[in-house]
C-alpha cells in the first residue's frame, strides 16, 4: 500500500485586528483602519485595512508615518482580548474539520486535511467550506493556501489574499515557487534578503543556481535550509494542541513602562484572572506558577514556585503569584512586560482533607465563567480590579468621543 500523500491547509484571517473591529462597528467598512498599540505615542501599526495598505501603510510601521501616508485613517487602539475571543472561536470551528490543528499565531493556522476528502470533498471544495463557515458564523474573511507541506501551503495563502484559495498540486512545489521573490521564503527576513541580492538571488530559482555548497558556505545550516525551501521541501508535520499542554500563559507588553506597584499588582491579578480561565476551560490544574518580567532595557527573566496543590482557582494561583512580585519589586522598579505562566498541567489532582470546600469553589468559578461568556469578560470581576477595568473603560470611552 503507497503512502497517502500530505495535504496541508494555512489559513491566515485577513487583517485580523480590524475585521474583528469591523464586527464590532460596521461603519468602519470599506473605510482606511489602523490598529496600534500606543496611537498616539511610539506605537507601531499591528494591523491595517486594504484601504489603508493602499496608502503604503504596512504592519510594523512606525504609527506617525503611517498617519503621515494615510492622514483620513481611522486609527484605534488594540483590543488584544476581543482579539484572542474571536481567535479562539476561529479554531474551535477548525476542529470541526480535523483535530490536527496546529496554531501558529492569533490569526493563522495550519490544518492536517489528509484523507478528509470522503466528508468533505476535494482540498479546494473544504477550503471553501471552512472559508464561508468562518465568514458567515463569525464575520471574518481569510485566505487559504493548500499544498503538499506547511512552508508551501502559508506561502500560497500569502499569494491567495485577499479572500482567496490558492491549491498546488503536489509535486509541484518547486515549479509553484520558482518565480517569486525570495521574499516569498517564511524566514527570509530584510537582511537575507539583502545578503542573497548581493550573490545575484532575486527569484527563489536563483537559490537552486547558486546551489548547496554556496549557500551554506554564507549562511551555515541556514543555507541548506534554503536550499531545501527552494525545493519546496519542507517539515510536513502539523503538531496539534496535545490534550494536556507542558503549560498555558498569559502576558502583556504595556504601552508605557510601568512603575506603580499597585497597578503592577492589578495587571497580575488579571492575568492570572484570565489564565484561571482558560485553565478552567480545558479542565485542567497546575501544579507550577511562572512569573515572566521585562524591563525597559528588554532584559527578562522568569521566577517559579511550586503550588502548595494541584489548582486552577483565582485567589490560589494569585496568592503565589503575587508572592514573586513581591520578591522581585525592588529588581523591577520598571516594567516593559508582565506574563504568567501555569505549568506541570494535569486532568486530574489529589483529593484534599477540604474536598467539599474545594467543590464549592470549583462550582462558584464555573458559575462565575459561565456569566462572563455571557454577558463579556468585564461584566463580572473581583473588586480588587475595579480600578484597572475602570480606567480602561474610561480611555476606550475616551478613544470613541
């Protein structure tokens, strides 16, 4: 019996940021939308409207030279947490389609769709589906590369945008990617780019001419990499979400460094509000919490401590969370970046001399979660964030006058 042949689907959600806002304003359709971290102050441009892009507008542009090209832009703040709700339900619609699902980032995914074509029909015929499901039940366009591998199927999704399918037969991987631009490589960033023009590589068939043996003499192990890529030969393997993650984190880059202890402290209890949360949702404890820090200077480091048992209630993990911030204040007077992290995962823990109190509190955080997918993360929250989520109410009132 042959070896079924890889069929690998990349879907990429068009502009991600803002077609999420678009949901929540459909004025803003049709019209040139920036998405920044800091839009009036050192932020760059996360995400831009086709309109916008028009104007020269691109991702990681300088925010003030994006409005300089693009002066009638409508530019917003990120919304990270609108943001990773819809990119959740992105992928939980995925897995209708195949549980070999690998997410790659908050708005792109790789799809294992080998051997699906008994339910849903030839590769193009699936791609469509999932592309009109994504649309249709949660407002969102995307483009879809198929191919023979991962590194092929992401950049014919590139190639297919806006809205698009784009399909290469296998086998024809390396005809598919001859005439583009090196550009087109996944990890051929500005300076490989530069370095390669200098050798003469313009088209991605220029990396075959310059061969092997140049191209690792330049660039070491990275060379036959490229060399393999212009091949169209690439890791195939799409690795799903194991059923029990090594661990689950949350984080934050803050738009200005931050030094008021207090609000430090309200930062972490959100965090670790939202990573009980997802905890909770996959029906998991942790054994482990991890504190990550960065200061302005970009230096970063993580501290650890062992849980007394095995949870995924709010006030324990914010109990030892909060004792690392407490031992770190005077090393971090500073903060560029606050994170968390739970991990020694398990489905499972070890009943305790407690057991009922335990009960009770697992089914209040059920019942409270239950109410916040209800009626939005902000309609319930414990008092000790009152006066973060008010202040963030007031600047996101402040943005929409």
């Amino acid at each position: 019996m042959t070896k079924q042949q890889k069929l690998i689907a990349h879907i990429d959600l068009d502009c991600f940021f803002v077609s999420v806002e678009r949901i929540f304003d459909p004025g803003l359709k049709d019209k040139p939308v920036i998405v920044s971290g800091n839009p009036e102050g050192r932020g760059v441009v996360s995400s831009a409207s086709y309109e916008a892009r028009s104007f020269g507008v691109k991702s990681g542009m300088p925010i003030q030279r994006a409005k300089k090209l693009c002066p009638n832009a409508i530019v917003l703040p990120v919304r990270m947490n609108a943001y990773a709700e819809y990119s959740e339900k992105v992928f939980e619609l995925l897995r209708n389609f195949t549980p070999l699902l690998e997410e790659a980032s908050i708005d792109e995914a790789y799809l294992d769709i080998t051997g699906t074509e008994r339910l849903f029909g030839p590769p193009k015929q699936l791609a469509q589906k999932i592309q009109r499901q994504v649309q249709n039940e949660l407002g969102l366009p995307s483009s879809i590369g198929i191919a023979g591998n991962k590194m092929t199927a992401k950049v014919a999704s590139q190639l297919a945008k806006p809205g698009g399918i784009l399909e290469v037969p296998p086998g024809k991987e390396q005809e598919f990617l001859s005439e583009l631009p090196i550009s087109a490589i996944p990890g051929v960033g500005g300076k490989t780019e530069e370095r390669l023009k200098l050798l003469g590589a313009k088209k991605v068939k220029h990396l075959l001419s310059l061969g092997q043996k140049i191209l690792e003499r330049h660039f070491g192990k990275w060379g036959l990499e490229l060399f393999l890529r212009a091949q169209g030969i690439a890791d195939e393997l799409v690795i799903a979400e194991a059923e029990t993650p090594k661990s689950i984190s949350k984080e934050i880059t803050f738009d200005q460094d931050l030094s008021d202890y207090e609000q430090i402290q309200q930062w972490l209890y959100l965090l670790i509000l939202k990573l009980g949360i997802r905890l909770r949702k996959k029906q998991l404890y942790a054994k482990r919490l991890t504190l990550k820090l960065r200061s302005p200077d970009f230096s970063t480091w993580t501290r650890t401590t062992k849980l007394a048992q095995m949870t995924n209630q709010d006030p324990e993990l914010m109990s030892a969370g909060l004792l690392l911030l407490q031992r770190e204040k005077a090393k971090a007077p500073l903060l560029r970046l606050l994170g968390v992290s739970a991990s020694e995962l398990s489905k499972s823990y070890e009943p305790c001399l407690f057991e009922e109190d335990r009960k009770k509190k697992e089914n209040l955080m059920k019942a409270l979660d239950k109410a916040r997918e209800k009626f939005g993360f902000d309609a319930i929250y414990p008092a000790k964030l009152k006066p973060l989520m008010e202040k963030m109410r007031e600047e996101k009132k402040e943005e929409e006058e």
